[in-house]
C-alpha cells in the first residue's frame, strides 16, 4: 500500500516518517510554508532514536498526483476544522481502474474529536477511525519533533462506525512495524471518545499554559467532569482509565528527550505558532453540542471553547491569559 498522509504536520509527520522507516510507500501532503520546506529540504524527523531527514515524495493536493492508485490509503491529519475542504478535495480524485477515491480507497482518521468520521461517512464509503496517543510537535516548517519512547505512539484502529476487516489488520501491521503499536478493535470510538475526554485539556493549557499547577488541573477536572455527564446522558461508552493505563503501561513516555521545556498539545501548539483556528469546536464544543442535544449544562466548556476561539482569533500567544483569569470567567458563568 501507498499511504498518502493529508495533513503532514506534527502528528502526520511522525506517522509518515516511521512509515517510511519501516519500508512503506509514503506521500507527504501539505501546504503553504511546510509544502515548501518538505519539498526543498525534506522531512527533519526528530526522535530519541536519532535525528533523520526524509526525502519523500510530497503534494499540495490530489492534482499534483494525477490517477490515484488503487492500493493507496489516505491518512487524515489536518485539524478537524479543516476536514471538510480536505475531503472535498481528495473525496473526487479519480482512481485508477475508474471511479474516485470516495467510492473506492480507504481513509483513515487520524485526528482528535469525533466529527471527521462523521464527516467522511456522507462522501467516503471505506471509512476508518483512529485514536492517536502520539505525543508529536511541529517545531517549525518541516521539523516535527515526537517524544514517545520506547513506542512512539499508540494508534488504536478500527472500521467507523464499528467493526475492522483485513485493510484495518494490514494498516495496523505497517504501523507496527514502524514503532508504533496498532490495536484493530471493533469499537474504535470508545478509544476515541476517552481521547475527547483527556483533549478537554487541550483549552485550559492553550489559554493558560501548560498544566503544571494546581488550579490549571482543577478547571480541566471540573471540564471533564461536565464532559462525563454528557456522555453518560448521551448513553455513549468510553474506555476507563484504568483501561487506558493497561494498554499504555510502560509502553510509552511523554517526556521530551533533548532537554526543551514541555510543550502544550495540539491547541496550545496551533496558537504558539499563530495559525488562526484551533479544533475546540470539535473538543470543547463537541461537549457543549452533545450537552444542548441532552439537557445538561456545560457552562465550563462553553467558556474554554469560547476563550480559545477568541485567543486565535485575535492571534494572541499560547498561556497568555492567567490561570485565576480563566477561572473567573469560568466561575461567572458557573
């Protein structure tokens, strides 16, 4: 298989360059400075198993590729908010042997948050969900730095909206052999909505910093602790901690391994470098939509998804805004 990673950035980079570690065909998809960057200089992997510079082939869109071939597997990295135009785009590219990549190749989710999925279902008959536990960061245009050791990630895989199948198994062996661990489950979205749980951090950190005290761990609790109900409402299953620590065990560590200060997630990573949007629609806000649909309030995520979309919005920093700022506001609407 040829895997086409749309979306090469911190998470997708690290996907592509273990994949092309361990072997595999890979395409790096990308725009703007970071097409640049991955054409003229390659992809700068850095790892705590060394430092390498791939040189792969690399797109700006489904055009520059022509005929996509039938063994191609598309990986969805970009930010949820940019799904819709990616699937747009990538969705009517022909294939060869006729028909397009919707109605024919697979196309796997690598992304937080639940919606994509949904998203690719109205276009896309061959949809796959992934939970990513990579803890991955772009450095700068065509650097991508991931922490994780002695694994690099844990990408749990499986058919949305349940089930797996071969192309799932055979995905996963790839995977496998480039560092990563792959289960293939049949209820991916368990996997996923636990991630959507832990990823109401995700606000706190980008507004406030990186959660190091006390009351920056609160203000996330009491975010989960909303989100919970309204699964609970919701009747929809997700995996326990407990759960999640068996799987993860010792397998992999978070800690940057070259002596730099920790960095945020992908919210917080998106504001440090300016991008304009951030995925709390999709976090923050998927809480608040799944709450409104339920009849349960969710007074702490409306405000986070409501104080980072402003923090993008107007380009301010990463941690800018004090963590006792952020829980007044919290607090006021509370």
């Amino acid at each position: 298989m040829r895997y086409l990673i749309i979306g090469a950035g911190a998470v997708g980079g690290a996907i592509g360059a273990r994949l092309a570690e361990a072997g595999q065909d890979v395409v790096l998809v990308a725009r703007g400075a970071q097409y640049e960057a991955l054409r003229e200089r390659g992809l700068r992997f850095e790892a705590p198993d060394g430092v390498r510079v791939h040189q792969l082939p690399v797109a700006d869109g489904p055009g520059a590729l022509g005929t996509l071939r039938a063994d191609d597997v598309l990986v969805l990295c970009v930010k949820t908010q940019d799904s819709a135009a990616a699937l747009a785009a990538w969705g009517a590219a022909p294939v060869e042997g006729g028909g397009t990549a919707a109605a024919r190749l697979p196309l796997v989710c690598a992304q937080n948050g639940v919606e994509s999925e949904r998203l690719a279902l109205r276009t896309f008959q061959r949809v796959y969900a992934m939970c990513v536990w990579l803890p991955a960061t772009f450095v700068e245009p065509g650097v991508v730095r991931a922490a994780g050791a002695p694994l690099t990630g844990i990408l749990h895989l499986g058919r949305y909206p349940a089930g797996s199948d071969d192309t799932a198994r055979a995905i996963a062996a790839d995977l496998e052999r480039g560092r990563f661990a792959a289960p293939v489950v049949d209820d991916v979205l368990r996997w996923k909505y636990a991630k959507l749980l832990a990823n109401l951090a995700n606000a706190v950190e980008a507004v406030s910093g990186v959660l190091t005290d006390e009351d920056g761990i609160a203000l996330f609790r009491r975010a989960r602790a909303e989100g919970e109900a309204v699964l609970a409402a919701a009747g929809i299953a997700y995996t326990g901690r407990d759960e999640e620590k068996k799987v993860r065990a010792d397998r992999i560590t978070f800690e940057p391994f070259d002596g730099s200060p920790r960095g945020g997630g992908s919210t917080w990573q998106s504001l440090d470098r300016g991008a304009g949007s951030v995925e709390v629609d999709y976090l923050n806000g998927e809480i608040g939509l799944l709450g409104r649909l339920h009849g349960v309030p969710t007074p702490v995520n409306d405000v986070l998804q409501e104080r980072a979309n402003e923090a993008a919005r107007l380009r301010r920093p990463a941690g800018a805004t004090p963590i006792a700022e952020l829980v007044a506001a919290v607090d006021a609407r509370a």
